[in-house]
C-alpha cells in the first residue's frame, strides 16, 4: 500500500492540554498533534501531513525551519519527526485546506475527499536518511513486482477497521531497527532486494554477503517452489548497531509464495524457518488479542529489546495466524529518541 503523506483527513477531536494557553491537541484518525488554539474546530477538514514527511522549501512552510529543516542527498526541506511539547506527544501537521489552491485547478479543489492523497500537490516526499555505501549496492532493477513490500501499516491510520480485529487471534514479533531485506528464488533465478532495488551481486554487498553466508540461494532452490523470505538485516554499520551485535545478521518475518501470491501462514512460515535453519525475528506472543484502544496498543509497544535489554525496541508488528492481516505499532518513546 503507498503510504499517504499528506491527505484530506477530519479532525476527530481537539483537547486542551493542562498548563497550556496557546496550543491543543488534535486527533487524525488514531494521530494526536499539537496545534494553535483556536485554528481548527471539531469535525473540520484539513490536510494532515504524516510523521516522515519530507517538506519542500516554501514560505508556507518556513515556521518550520528552527526545528525541522533538514537536507535529503542534495534536496533540502523540513521533516516531520515526532516531537513532545508540553509533555504533549505531537506526530504531525495539519495544515488548511486552502493552502491547495494556488497548487490544483479549481474542480479539482471542490471534489477534494476525506482520504484523498495531496502529497504530490505540496510536493511533499517521504524522508529517508542516508544509506550506507555497503547498503546502497548496484541496481539490477526496481524491486520485483512479484513481491509485495514490506511496509505495514502503522495502527494510527487503522481506527476505521480496528473494531474488526479485536475477533481475532494474533502472534506479535518485536519490529527490529534495520535495513529491510528480501531474498527470492523465481523461475530459478536468485536474487537479493533492499527495501526498494533489485541488486546486483557487488563486492562489499552487506545484503548479498549474508546472503551467501546463510547460503540462501542453495536453500531456497532445494524448496522446488518459487518462493521469498524477508526480513531485517541488523547489526554493525547499520543505523548505528543498537543491539550491539558484533557483524551482520538477518532476523526473518516473511515467507511468501510467489505462485500463489500469498503469504506462509504461521505454521508454514516456521517450517520453513526450521528446514532452512533460519532465525526469525524475536517472538512477543504467539497467541494474542488486541487491547480495546489504540492508546492501549502504543504503550503496550514500548519497552525493551529482547535482543538487547538495554535498547529501547522500535515497536511490534502484528499479524494474525492465517497471514492475512499485518500492521505494526511503533513506540513513541523509540520515535522521540530519533534525530
């Protein structure tokens, strides 16, 4: 799913905050965010801008500067991080409505919906810190469009259908601080992805290293299926080794099955983790049900690494047995820690 950056979004509800005169908090879904008293109002439209978004430099945006200017590569802009003020935790921006309509055609404006994407409108891009010389790799290609990516949706944008999965059991896996990896065997063909890039196999590689360490391309093509495993590439160089591990290890949480489209449920997931004597990433429960509110879920999320105990863990993934619902809770105390 292409995450929305910036969209047309209601504001569900606006609360004082003890001790302040001059700022509220206001809900966006399951998002609270720190605004101006008195420039929004219960159940107005705005455009909600998402926690990582990457700002381009205009005066609309210049009250950002002091606290959110930064540079992406070459490009400069303000990023959203998320921020505590008043002791208020503030995951956000929202912005009027009007600030589109020097930006889109004057029809364009009128339809505007609740859920309607606007990030291109504002020129608004996802941030992405820098990558590492022996993470970026060679491209092969763009990644694979046999395989989904691996970007769950975080609980914040789920309030909508969250009711509908308290009927169901799930296992839920500590969320490592990594470099996503994805390993895949189609038609024969081996090959090895970061997030976004097919790769090709280059000296000093840190994703096809541990792929030939691990000897996955023998692994997988002794399974007769054309099939992919993801997962979490951790440990020295990368995003600065939290959990102080000495090299570089792979901690699996997919199996797919690129015949049938479809991802190894639980069961199937751990036999094949046992037959290719993988480790998976670390197990919270295997058996779990969701708490009522989603506040319940963020706090439920901090608390500390089961790889390290003196790393705060970047939060939890969530997925139900059958491997056909998957969303992750980030901690909001990992979040305040970033730069």
């Amino acid at each position: 799913m292409e995450r929305k950056l910036a969209s047309i979004q209601c504001i569900y509800s606006i609360d004082d905050i003890p001790g302040a005169d001059n700022i509220q908090v206001a809900t966006v879904k399951g998002w609270k965010l720190v605004v101006k008293k008195g420039e929004f109002e219960v159940g107005d439209n705005a455009i909600y801008c998402e926690i990582d978004s990457f700002l381009p430099i205009r005066g609309e945006f210049e009250f950002l500067r002091k606290s959110s200017y930064k540079k992406m590569g070459d490009q400069e802009g303000f990023r959203l991080r998320t921020i505590k003020l008043r002791g208020q935790v503030s995951q956000g921006l929202l912005l009027p409505i009007s600030i589109l309509l020097d930006k889109i055609y004057a029809d364009q404006y009128k339809a505007l919906k609740i859920g309607d994407d606007v990030s291109e409108a504002l020129g608004i891009l996802k941030y992405e810190p820098p990558i590492p010389a022996e993470l970026s790799g060679v491209m092969k290609g763009g990644f694979p469009n046999f395989i989904p990516k691996t970007d769950e949706e975080r609980i914040q944008n789920l309030t909508e259908v969250y009711p509908n999965f308290r009927k169901s059991n799930f296992y839920v896996t500590e969320k490592l601080d990594g470099s996503s990896a994805t390993f895949y065997i189609n038609n024969g063909v081996f090959g090895v992805c970061s997030r976004n890039i097919d790769l090709l196999e280059s000296e000093g590689n840190s994703f096809w290293k541990v792929a030939r360490q691990l000897k996955l391309e023998e692994k997988m093509k002794e399974s007769e299926k054309n099939i992919c495993l993801q997962g979490e590439l951790i440990g020295e160089g990368i995003q600065g080794n939290p959990y102080k591990l000495k090299g570089q290890h792979v901690y699996f949480f997919n199996a797919f099955d690129i015949d049938e489209q479809r991802y190894l449920s639980l069961n199937e997931f751990a036999e094949i983790m046992e037959w290719f004597e993988l480790e998976t990433v670390p197990f919270v429960f295997n058996d779990y049900s969701i708490p009522e509110t989603i506040d319940e879920f963020l706090s439920f999320a901090e608390g500390k690494s089961i790889l390290n105990p003196n790393a705060e863990r970047e939060g939890l993934v969530i997925r139900n047995h059958a491997r056909t619902i998957s969303f992750k809770v980030i901690s909001n105390k990992f979040l305040l820690k970033q730069e």
